[in-house]
C-alpha cells in the first residue's frame, strides 16, 4: 500500500492558504502533481482532476478539509485486513495477479477505481465518516456525499479495498448498463465472500424489499448506455436511492454462484467474463435465469 501522496497534499494544503491567490496553482503542482506517486497521477488521469480543481476546492470548502483532514491520517489502518484479504482471494481464484494500491487525495470524484494494475483510493472519501463537513458542498454532491458518509465508508474500507482488487482482474468495457452492472456486481459478491460483508449503503436495505420494480425498470433499460438511474448517481433518481445497478449485479452474480457446484470455478467464471462482450454478458445473465419473468 502507498499513502505517501496524503501528506504531501496537506503541506501542499498548507502552503496554499498561507499564500497569495497568484501563488496557488504554482505550489499545488509543485508540491503535490509533480511529485506524486504513479498511483495519484494514474487517479488525476482517471477523473480528469487537474491542478486548478484543487486550488479551487481548498479555497471554496474550508469545512470540508478541515472535518477531513485528520480521517485521511487513518490511511495505514484501512489496510490493516489487506494481506489477509488478498491471500485468501488467491485461494479462492488462484489466477490472481498482483496490484497495487494508492490513497492519495483527489477532488471528491471517486472512494476507489482502477486502472490497470492500480487500485486508486480517493483517501478524502474512502477514509472518511459522519463526522465529516458536507456543508458547503454543492448540490446534488452535498445530498450524494451526505449519504456516503453516514454509511462509514472508513468501516467498509475491507471491502471496498477488495471489490477494486477484483475490478484489476476483470476485463474493463464501456459497454452497456448489464455489462457495468455485472461486473459491478461480481465485485461486490467477491469482496463479499472475502471479507464477510456488504457496504452499509442504502442500496442493500432498498434493495431486497423492492426488487420486483427494480428488475421491471432494469430490464427496460439495460441494453442502453445511460447510467443515470443506475451507476455512480446521486440519489435524485425514480427509486431514491443511489447505485442500484449494483444491487442488480451482485444479485445475478449471487444466482450464477449459489446455483454452481464448485464454487472455485463459479468464481473464476464470473471474474472471467467477457464483460465488453455485450451479447455474452447478455447471454451469461439469461442462463442465470435472475431476470427471466421481470
């Protein structure tokens, strides 16, 4: 695990409030972009964050970095489960390959994703709870990250370390909402098994209770390209409730795995699939027979 690009945020941090408003940019680029890590260069090209974004987030939400700040110190304690989690991943799907983890501060855009080898953790998200200052954020963030924070995203971190282990041996698509959902989904039911949990989030209350009108509406909508309702939103959605492709995912993959024999090989199958393949995927889910009826 890597943590070393949060301290040098926060003296980047320090530097810029202690400076003059033309001194900013240079000292977030000097101080913290040029000499970060592979892992928090990799997140800034992932969500697009530039140097501005930062100067322009720590001059905008004080609240925010200060209720912040002390929880990202908590970086080494989030990996505390890490190896053990990892090994026992390699006895469920001995094809592991190796990756590598980063937390490093990015502009609240993502609490974990990947690219290629690297799992990237946004520290200022994945380490925090509901202690931190969302006030000053704007909507619909302050709603979206309000709900993310009460779920303790620092107690769910096991898991959501693991589910971006599994995304770096996955396939990656751009495919359509069945293909991101899926492979979502397979993610979620991993780190699951690893590590003996779900994330707290309203989805999984939401979720079992609702999942007939779930499935009606997923059908209609999963052969397109818009995530709206589904992935990576805001709750300002028709259920209320944010992320349920990733419900939809887990459960076709919780059917695929409880109806296998050997699990080993159910799990390898699922990591496995052809995700930007959209009529395999198409027609793995239909054997899983999980929306047959919806």
């Amino acid at each position: 695990m890597v943590d070393t690009d949060i301290a040098r945020f926060w003296r980047a941090f320090d530097a810029i409030n202690a400076a003059t408003p033309a001194d900013r940019l240079r000292l977030i680029q000097t101080l913290y972009v040029d000499p970060g890590t592979p892992g928090l260069h990799a997140l800034m090209a992932a969500r697009r964050y530039t140097a501005q974004e930062y100067v322009d987030a720590i001059a905008k939400w004080p609240k925010f970095w200060a209720s912040v700040r002390p929880l990202t110190a908590r970086s080494a304690d989030a990996t505390t489960t890490l190896n053990g989690d990892v090994e026992r991943f390699r006895r469920l799907y001995p094809q592991l390959r190796p990756a590598t983890i980063t937390y490093a501060i990015g502009v609240l855009r993502t609490g974990g994703t990947t690219v290629g080898d690297k799992v990237l953790i946004g520290a200022e998200l994945g380490l925090g709870d509901e202690s931190v200052d969302v006030s000053e954020l704007p909507e619909p963030l302050r709603t979206r990250l309000g709900t993310f924070f009460r779920s303790r995203p620092f107690a769910n971190n096991a898991q959501n370390n693991i589910h971006e282990y599994v995304h770096t041996q996955q396939q990656e698509t751009q495919g359509n909402l069945l293909q991101q959902s899926l492979r979502e989904g397979v993610a979620e039911l991993v780190a699951e098994l690893i590590t003996g949990r779900k994330p707290a989030l309203p989805v999984y209350r939401y979720g079992p209770s609702h999942e007939a009108a779930i499935k009606a509406r997923f059908v209609i909508e999963m052969g397109g390209n818009d995530y709206d309702n589904w992935l990576w939103n805001s709750a300002a959605n028709p259920f209320g409730v944010s992320d349920l492709g990733y419900f939809v995912g887990y459960r076709i993959a919780r059917r695929h795995y409880d109806a296998a024999k050997d699990k080993r090989a159910a799990i390898r199958t699922l990591i496995e699939l052809p995700y930007d393949d959209a009529s395999a995927i198409r027609g793995f889910v239909e054997r899983t027979g999980y929306l047959r009826g919806a």
